[in-house]
C-alpha cells in the first residue's frame, strides 16, 4: 500500500477508536438515528436507499426526518436550513444541495434538513417537526454524532478498493465491522464473498430499478419511449459509466456520452456543449439524471428536449427488513427509557 493511503487509513482508524472510547464525547439526540453511509467516494447509491427507507418508515407510522450535511451547496449558510417541513420545499437546491433538495421533492411528509452540524439540524427537527426518527444521509464516517442503527452500502468491488488518495476509499474495508447491517447492490455470490471477508452476519440484498423517464420542460410524450429514440446521455456523478449502461441497457440508443464533475452546478458554455452534441448526433432528446436535473439552470434548453431518469432501490428481502429494522428502533427506545430512569 502507498505511504499516504497507509496513513491515510490509519488517521481514521485512530478518530474512530478515539469516539469509541470517549462515549461521552457522542452528542446524542432524544429520537432514534438510523445513519445510512458506506466506505468508498460517492456514486454507492445513498441517496437512494434513504430514500427508501425514508418511505418504509413513514409507512410504518414514523415522522422521519433526514439530516445531511448538504455537500457541494452554493449559497451555503450558517446554523440549519430547512429544505422541506414535510408539507412543502422550503429552500432552492443551491441553498440546499443537490442531494437534500432532490430528497424534499421526492418525500412528502419527511422532513428535510441541512447543516455541517448535524445534532443541530436533529433537535430542531424533534422541537420543530416533532420527528420520531431521524436519517443520517451519508452518516458513516460522521461518529461524532450517536446513531441507534448503522447501514452501510458494500459492493464486492470495494473489497479491493485501494485507500484515498490513490483509491476510492475513505476507510479501511474492515471498518464496515462496525455496522448493525450491510446492504450489498449484487448477487448471492456477491453477498457471501462479503460476509466471508468481513464476517457481518445480518446483511440485505439492494436491487435497483429505474423508474419511467420524467421531462424536463415541454416534451413530446413519445420522445419519452426508449424503442430506437436517440438520446445524449448527461451526467454529473461520481459514476457516470452506470447511468451511460443503464441507458443502453433500457433500449436507448446513445449517441454520446458527456461526463461532468460529480455535483457540478451546470454553466451556460456546459449547455452549449450539450446543444452542439445534440445537433452533431441528430438526438432526439438529452438524457441526464435525477440528481443532474436539479443542478440546471431553469431555462436550461428551448432548443432540445430533456428529460432525466430516476432511480429506485428496494432492500431484499422486504420483510426481512421492515421487521429487523422495527426490532431495532424498539430496542432503542426501550434503551432511551432506560437511561431516562
């Protein structure tokens, strides 16, 4: 291993050993935290599953809301914004984030909330909002902060993923030991290569399924069938290849592929690129993502006709989860009388 990534890894091992026997330093909140993280740089698929698990909970009778420390935000702020009350959007996505805004349109009824100091965002949320539970977005390496329930998203290909800043990892793979759960986007086979290396019992499987393409602005409706409609796929994330593969495999047909930087705020000379790719390859339509879509300017395009493409996870097997993660909760508040007592 490189000199840097070994201290690199070490730095973090030591932070997370030195919380771990300094309880007393974990600022705790009065609600249930269930921290939703993984070990690698971006493009694992967060956002989604918390998503998810932001709806399961409010299914179950829950008041969840979500804290994030809204990464790559232009109009940063002081102290907390609130992206959604649950009843409406309250911030634009430059006040916000990609991320925390695209969540607050998507989760009506879940509370939205953004700052660099999380267990602010979470006691304004209790007091506020009466939230019951709150949901850590990308929460792993945040252990200031206590959490009653840690999931961590895994793929097989992280086993062997080198450590930043020559890799995409921002801890050592041992350290995914810590979680209560890991949820794995792959097979079976995928599955018991984790478990095998990292010996975590309790772990669920993610699949992934895109949702029918949304427009952006004026289009016509049949632009919106894959069957041979070409298309300029966009995309401004950590993983771009995916969504590029994702489209062909739908039946796009994907005359070229424009990668940007991972939550990059779209430029006029940006759309211009764009324009001309559209004209050169004769597209029909520019194809981007759910998180790219809201990161562009309003009147991005009057000339080509866009439209992103959202993404969906489930946790397997279903009921599995809804009922380990309803013993977990409990168990956590049983603990918070407790301790109250």
């Amino acid at each position: 291993m490189n000199a840097l990534s070994e201290l690199y890894g070490r730095a973090t091992q030591l932070r997370r050993a030195w919380y771990g026997r300094r309880p007393h330093r974990v600022r705790q909140l009065d609600r249930p935290v269930i921290s939703v993280g993984n070990l690698v740089v971006g493009g694992s698929g967060k956002t989604p599953l918390v998503a998810t698990v932001a709806r399961l909970l409010a299914q179950a009778g829950e008041r969840p809301a979500v804290l994030s420390r809204g990464y790559g935000r232009r109009d940063a702020a002081d102290g907390v914004v609130i992206v959604s009350d649950g009843e409406r959007v309250q911030a634009t996505a430059a006040q916000s984030g990609d991320e925390p805004f695209m969540l607050a349109r998507a989760l009506p009824g879940v509370a939205v909330l953004v700052s660099p100091d999380r267990y602010l965002a979470g006691r304004l949320a209790e007091r506020r909002f009466g939230c019951t539970v709150h949901l850590l977005d990308d929460g792993f390496q945040h252990v200031q902060l206590g959490r009653d329930v840690e999931l961590v998203l895994i793929a097989r290909e992280h086993l062997d993923e080198r450590l930043l800043p020559f890799g995409a990892l921002r801890e050592p793979v041992s350290a995914a030991r810590a979680a209560d759960a890991l949820l794995v986007a792959g097979g079976a086979e995928d599955v018991e290569a984790i478990r095998t290396r990292l010996g975590v019992e309790t772990i669920f499987r993610l699949a992934s399924k895109y949702l029918a393409p949304r427009a952006l602005g004026p289009v016509d409706s049949a632009l919106l069938e894959p069957g041979a409609r070409k298309v300029v796929a966009v995309a401004g994330i950590a993983r771009p290849e995916r969504f590029f593969a994702a489209l062909g495999a739908l039946g796009w047909d994907v005359k070229r592929e424009l990668a940007f930087r991972d939550h990059r705020w779209f430029t006029s000379r940006d759309l211009d690129t764009i324009r001309r790719a559209a004209a050169e390859t004769g597209a029909d339509l520019v194809m981007t993502t759910e998180k790219d879509a809201v990161r562009l300017p309003a009147h991005h395009d009057g000339h080509v006709a866009w439209a992103c493409l959202p993404i969906e996870l489930a946790v397997e097997p279903s009921d599995g989860f809804n009922v380990w993660l309803a013993g977990r909760l409990a168990a956590a508040r049983r603990r918070r009388i407790g301790e109250a007592a």
